[in-house]
C-alpha cells in the first residue's frame, strides 16, 4: 500500500495528497468532473466520493478540490483509502 500524506493548499477547498511514487509518469492530468476523468482509474476513483469536484495529478501527488458544501473531515480518509488502494 502506498504511503500518502496530506498537505494544505492555498485553497481552502484543494488538500494536496503526496505519495511516496509517482502517480503520472510524465506530464499533469487534470479533471473537473467524473466525464473527464473516464479514461483515469485513480480519478474516476476518487470521483467516486461524494463531495469530489476536481482532481490534479502531477509527479507524486494528488490535489483534490472538494464542493464547498463537503466536508475534508468526511473526505479525507476515503481520499486516502483510494490512493492507497489505486497505488498498492
């Protein structure tokens, strides 16, 4: 499983979620809503959670913007589980 760690951002509703491997292998992905992130199993994935709005991924970490309704207590373990579970 892979090891992840949560850091905060500029933005309230972005946490940056940092493994210890890379997520991309070169480049960023970027996904605003669960229709663009088809062709991703980690971002379909995390899409997947309630209150998900967007995802970004580049080198070893994740950033997830939450809904602002949402809240990063609730989203943060099943943020976690995920990465871990897609980067086992």
């Amino acid at each position: 499983m892979a090891n992840v760690t949560y850091q905060p951002t500029p933005n309230p509703n972005s946490l940056k979620f940092v493994l210890d491997r890379p997520v991309v292998e070169a480049g960023s992905e970027s996904y605003m809503n669960a229709e663009d992130a088809k062709g991703s199993p980690v971002a379909s994935a995390l899409f997947a959670i309630e209150g998900v709005a967007g995802v970004f991924m580049l080198g070893n970490f994740v950033t997830v913007t939450k809904a602002p309704e949402a809240s990063w207590e609730d989203l943060v373990p099943q943020v976690e589980q995920v990465l871990s579970e897609q980067f086992a």
